[in-house]
C-alpha cells in the first residue's frame, strides 16, 4: 500500500505558512525602530503566543518528561539554543538596517551552506560528523559564487535601502547562529515536544537582547522593555507574531506530519523570491540590482541542490523548534 494522499487543506497551509514566514523581514522593516530592541519586542511577543500551548503540553506530559526538562544537560542546551537565537535574530534585524530587503533574506537564508562548510570540517576532526556528499559540496560551492556575485551590487539602493558589506555580513552572522538553535533543537526535540523547546527559548532570546539594547541603543532610554504594547507598535508586531509566527512557523511545523521535510525546506528556500515579492507589491520597495537577480538565483540553486541532496534519515528527524524569523 502507498502512503496515504495529504489533504488539500495541507498544500493550502503550505502555501500559506511560506508566505507567513516570508512576511516578517518586510514588516520589520516598515517599524522605526533600534534593531535589537525591535528584535526583543519581536521575540517577546513571539513567546507570548507560545504560552498557552506550552501550557497545554505541559500538563499533558508524564512525570519522567517534567523532571527531564529540569536536568542539568537539559537546562544547559536550551541555554545555549536561547544564546544562538537572541544572536540569530540581534543581527539579522540589523542587517534589515544596513542592507536591502533582498540581500538580507538571501543572506539569512543561506544556512545550509553554513552546515555544509562545516560537516566538511569537522568531518576531518570528529569521528560522529559524516562528510558532505558530493552534491551538497556542489551545491555549498555554487551557493558560495552566488553571494559573492550579489556583492557586486553593493552601493546600490533597493528603496531607501542601500546594499553594504556590513548589512550582508550581519545578515550572515544570522544564519551562522541560527544552526546553534537548530543543532540544539535537533538533540532536544527526540523527546521534548515542540513547544516545551520553542517557548523557553523564544523568551530567553528576547530577555538577553535586552541588556545588549540598553548598552548601545537609544530607544531603549525612550521606550523601555515593553514598548511594544504601545498603540503605535502593537499592530507590526501582532502581525509578526500571528503571521510570520503562528501562521507561518506553527504551520510549516503542521505540515510536516503530513509532507516530507524534503519538501518544507525546498519551499521555505524561496523566501528571498517571495518575500521581496510582498514588499514590492504591499509596501513599495523597489526591485534589487542585476548582480542580486543573477547570484541571488545562482544562491538559490545551491540552497536547493543541498536540501534535496539531505539522506531521507535526516530529513525524518529535522522536526525541530518553529524557525523564528
């Protein structure tokens, strides 16, 4: 017997989701504000709206898995996973400050390239770390020579925006931690439920991006750690939280007990396409420079060469915590 058809409402969810999660760089950058306080406010709502489902699980758990959640090794890597995802999201959003909506999303994005380059690394040193096959080293290279050719547009302006070496750069530092939230999600998440993992450290993010705003931004002295229930405020990041969160993240996650992660990750892979695309059509942002068009396609190959290169193992057991852009 074949596997059982997904319903139609999944492929409708998953259309949604994508562009759920492909929203949240346009609508951060319409909010004036320091990037790393709009970075908390962003992850504090987030974790709000995770409270009640992790309430939810909570209670359903059985006694082993409650005392598990307050283990040493356990507390230590959802420490960790909060660090890399206060840092994933701290210079992303800045990178929205400091470059165009498209580069920052391409560069954000490009994680795979981050765990290919280092699977081949530490597969020289670590005997439990395989080597990249050849089509995902292919792939890592091909997505390497497209970054590099968008560079060439740097100077540039998308909008108000302008391509720079720094904005790219921080947009790169994002997807270099965001592989320590995933790494940290992956060993978590064979036995903690999802938002058991996602709500601790969803908050923990948005606590330590506090203190680094007080340090070096001025709008911390003027709108203080919950500012982002002013009137003014509120609606962006409702829409962040309920879109590119709930809809898309929760989403992409419920999609997966139906479709295969090979498919999750080639769709999420689109982001830069669709996610200019809504800025283009709903805020106005102009169309990036012919470098970003031909690497950020060349980009786009090498990502999708990688996730559809994955052994299906892997894919099987990729089911971690919502990704938090």
């Amino acid at each position: 017997m074949g596997q059982t058809k997904p319903p139609a409402w999944v492929w409708a969810l998953l259309v949604a989701a994508v562009i759920g999660v492909s929203s949240a760089g346009t609508l951060l950058q319409q909010i004036e504000l320091d990037p790393l306080l709009k970075a908390s406010w962003r992850l504090q709502l987030t974790s709000v709206v995770l409270l009640p489902f992790a309430f939810v699980q909570w209670r359903q758990q059985p006694d082993e898995i409650k005392a598990q959640m307050f283990e040493g090794r356990t507390l230590g890597i959802l420490a960790l996973s909060g660090l890399a995802l206060a840092l994933h999201f701290g210079s992303w959003v800045a990178s929205l400050k400091y470059t165009t909506l498209t580069h920052s999303l391409l560069f954000v994005t490009a994680h795979p390239l981050i765990v290919v380059a280092g699977m081949f690394i530490l597969g020289f040193v670590a005997s439990n770390v395989r080597q990249p096959t050849k089509r995902e080293l292919l792939g890592a290279l091909i997505g390497f020579c497209g970054a590099a050719l968008t560079l060439f547009d740097e100077g540039t302006q998308q909008g108000e925006q302008t391509v720079t070496l720094l904005g790219d750069s921080l947009a790169l530092l994002g997807a270099v931690t965001v592989v320590g939230y995933i790494v940290c999600g992956r060993i978590l998440r064979v036995w903690m439920p999802i938002f058991l993992y996602a709500f601790p450290v969803t908050l923990l993010g948005a606590v330590l991006l506090l203190p680094a705003s007080w340090l070096v931004e001025s709008d911390f002295a003027t709108y203080g750690i919950l500012g982002w229930i002013e009137p003014e405020f509120f609606p962006w990041f409702l829409a962040l939280a309920l879109i590119a969160g709930l809809l898309g993240h929760t989403g992409l996650n419920t999609c997966l007990k139906y479709l295969s992660p090979l498919i999750i990750s080639a769709c999420v892979t689109l982001e830069p396409v669709i996610g200019s695309f809504i800025g283009y059509v709903l805020f106005g942002t102009d169309l990036p420079g012919r470098w970003t068009w031909f690497g950020g396609a060349v980009l786009m190959l090498g990502l999708m060469l990688i996730v559809t290169s994955i052994p299906i193992d892997e894919h099987t057991k990729d089911e971690t915590a919502p990704m938090a852009e």
